[in-house]
C-alpha cells in the first residue's frame, strides 16, 4: 500500500497521520470527537488506515456523500463493501448482495415493511412496550438494555412470527453472545490482521452463530406447528425459496426448514433490526433529560393530542446521532469524488454524523433542535441520512421511525423524566452503531395519572 504522502499526490486526500491502532483506539474511546476533529484538520474528504481493512475514504461533504450514496451500483457496490468491514454478517443477507440478487432479494423484503403490515407492527409495538414498562421500577436506570429488549421483541415478531416472551428472551440473549467481544474478530474494529488469534476468535463467533440458527430453526418449526398467522419474513422467504426450487436438493415446503443462506439472512436481520433502533431511542431519552424546555414541550404536545412535535424531535435525535456511524460503498469503477480521483477497489464511507453536522446544512449543528424541523416537510436526503439512500436505504427505516413514535409516546406518558448527571453522555462504538457510554442512564419516576395520550390502538 502506497504511503499516505503519496496517496494525496496522486489523488489530493489528506489522509490522518497517527498510526492505525490508534486511529483505531480514538474511533473506540470518541468515535464523534475523532471524526468531528479529523474532518476540520482534513477536509470533508479524508483517508483513514486502519488495522485490519487498510485504507478508506471518509466522506463528509453533503453532495460527496449523496453521489456517494446515489452512484450506479455497477460502479461502486455496497454488499461488497459490507462485507470488507462486516464480515461477520453473512453472504446470505441482504446487506451482503449486490445487483440482481440484492433487487430480488430487496423486492421480496420490501412489502413486509411498508403499508398494512406496518399498521399492524404499530399496535404489536405498543403492545410490546406497554408489557416491558410494566416491569420498570423508580429510579436510576440505564434504558439503552431496556430498549434492546423491546426492539428485539418487535423484530422477533416482524422476522420470525415469535411472540413468546420465553423463547424472544433465550434467542436474544444467543444473538447477545454472538455479538459479544469476540464477535470484533468479524468487524472493522478488529485491530489484527489475519492470524492464529483472530481465527480463534471467528471460531467461537461461529459457535455462538451456529446456536443462534439451532434455535432459529427450532423456533421456526414451533411456529409452523401452532397454525397461526405466517406473515413474517421468514415464512416469506421459505415461500420465495420454496416456489424457486426446481433441483434435487431443495428443503420440501413440509420441513419449512432455512437453508444457510436464509438463516444468514434471519440473523442478520434480527441483529440489525433492533441494534439501531435501541441505540436511536437511547440518544432520545439521553437528550430529553437534558433539555428540560424540550421535555415539557413534549408532554404538553403529546397530551394535546399533538404528534408533530415528536416527528420534529425524532428528526433531529437522528440527525445529531445517527446511530449508524457509515454508509459504506467499494468502487468497482473509478470515481471522481469532490475533485478527488479514486480509483477502482477504493473503500469509501460516508459518514452521517459529519453530513448531519455540516455547517453549510444546519446552522448551529452541534446543538440539539428539534425547533429546526417543526413545520417543515421531510428533510431532503441529500441532507439528511441516517437510513442511507437510494436503492440501499434501510430496509426498516419506516418501522423505526413507527417504533420510535410509539415507544417515546409510552414512555412519557407512563413515566417522568429526570437526568442523573449535568453532563450529556458520551459516545462509544458498539460495531457500527453509536450508543451513550453509559446506557442513557435516567432516573424514572412513575406518573400518578397518565398524561391523556391516545394509545396506538385507539387511532
């Protein structure tokens, strides 16, 4: 790999030039801190080097980042690219393919989280949260596990049909080891190449994984059993599979068994599909504790019966942290990029959280406004990111965006609000997901009399 010095020759990026274990320990200790101060020394466009991946183009200018997000995927392909940084994610998922197989696959997908079926989560959302903050006690607690509980409690029902709290509660806490320090050895925060360590470690990720899919099986085989509804995603897409198969080797549709693609797919999704979500509902309640004016104007608006407020308030907790700290692409073509050639194999990620905070989008970006989106339509993507865009926006942006409605409405309804320290929380980096270091710790106090919200169901 050619020098940092060189590279700006032949294509004008300034590159950062601590080593790349520790560009690596300042990502871990203040991913936003170290992006934030990279970008001004740099420039909206800069090269990182790290460990294991190498170099890659870090991308904050807004029109980069919406060429970027926007370009042909002949030329530049995210399965790819999230294969390089996320190998822990199987080749199965959709978050893996690319071109055709990513549109079928993505076709399939799509409906399941739109339309009808994103009423009916709307109530299960409800229903799910209403159960969780039954079980909260007062006091000082860190939300950030709670929230993971509900998510993945959603998730369950939207990919597999589960709506047991025994057997959501014992797949989560699989999914919970499968992603656990080991599970580094499987991402781009792994500070070691390939060796006998890091193979030591894939080795118990894989372990972890196989009794996730055991149990993915299990639960599905339960599921076929009981006659209910098959509306989920993976009764889909042993559907989808089962009226593709034409060879000797096909699952008979009476198994209703997931072969290894699928199974990639179904764990990814459980993973995905509530990590972010968790993180996004953390960030809320961290910054609502310590915006006192924000809070009040909150229940005064939910209690009027408003919702636009909180769509205002949701808007600017993921436009200042986007839970997901990229937007990856591999160019398979050159690209002209901000006045910068690069070339065919280059890593480029873009970067929310520096869009977000682009001086030249929002003013005073650094500080938290929901003001900034009270009565303005949807943000335009080129400014506004935190699903990605194009033909790779997240699959489930619309449920998180429903599931964050509803759970904050729950919430602030069942509860009051106060903040334990003066000092907002910190950022660390969980994969590729921005959490608050301490868990978005609050203290609780249930309310004597609900605040008159109408309930999901009630709409």
């Amino acid at each position: 790999m050619i020098s940092s010095r060189a590279y700006r020759r032949a294509t004008g990026v300034s590159s950062v030039a601590t080593p790349s274990l520790a560009q690596l320990a300042s990502m871990w200790v203040d991913p936003v801190g170290s992006l934030t101060n990279w970008a001004r020394r740099h420039g909206d466009v800069f090269a990182l080097r790290l460990p294991a991946v190498g170099r890659l183009i870090v991308v904050g200018d807004p029109t980069a980042a919406h060429d970027v997000i926007r370009s042909d995927p002949s030329s530049s392909a995210a399965g790819s690219a999230t294969g390089r940084l996320l190998p822990l994610l199987g080749e199965g998922c959709v978050l893996r393919k690319d071109g055709d197989n990513h549109r079928e696959r993505r076709r399939t997908l799509n409906p399941l989280f739109h339309g009808d079926d994103l009423d009916r989560h709307r109530a299960a959302i409800a229903d799910v949260t209403r159960r969780e903050l039954a079980t909260w006690a007062d006091g000082s607690m860190p939300l950030l596990p709670r929230f993971s509980s509900i998510s993945f409690a959603i998730i369950c029902e939207v990919v597999l049909g589960l709506t047991d709290e025994g057997d959501i509660d014992r797949l989560h806490r699989l999914i919970i080891r499968a992603t656990g320090p080991a599970a580094l050895a499987g991402t781009w925060l792994w500070p070691l190449g390939p060796g006998r360590l890091r193979e030591r470690a894939m080795h118990t990720v894989r372990q972890h994984q196989q009794a996730v899919d055991v149990a993915i099986v299990e639960l599905l085989a339960q599921h076929a059993e009981s006659g209910a509804d098959h509306n989920d995603v993976a009764s889909v897409l042993l559907d989808s599979a089962d009226s593709d198969c034409t060879g000797s080797d096909c699952t008979g549709s009476d198994s209703r068994t997931p072969d290894k693609g699928l199974l990639q797919e179904l764990r990814a999704l459980l993973l995905v599909g509530h990590e972010t979500t968790a993180a996004a509902l953390a960030w809320a309640v961290e910054r609502l504790v310590r915006e006192p004016a924000v809070l009040a104007r909150l229940e005064e608006s939910l209690a009027a019966g408003d919702q636009s407020y909180l769509e205002a308030f949701i808007r600017e907790v993921l436009r200042w942290r986007p839970p997901v700290i990229d937007t990856v692409r591999e160019l398979t073509a050159p690209m002209e990029l901000a006045g910068h050639l690069l070339e065919t194999g280059t890593l480029v990620v873009v970067a929310p959280l520096l869009v977000h905070h682009h001086p030249d989008l929002y003013s005073s970006p650094a500080e938290f406004l929901p003001e900034r989106f009270v009565g303005a339509s949807a943000p335009h993507p080129k400014t506004w990111i935190p699903f990605g865009g194009g033909a790779r926006r997240c699959l489930g942006a619309e449920l998180a965006l429903v599931e964050l409605e509803v759970v904050l409405t729950e919430l602030i309804t069942t509860f009051s609000l106060e903040s334990t320290t003066a000092r907002g929380e910190r950022t660390r980096l969980v994969g590729t997901v921005l959490v608050p270091a301490r868990g978005a710790t609050v203290v609780l106090s249930r309310r004597a009399a609900a605040l008159g919200v109408g309930t999901a169901d009630e709409s």
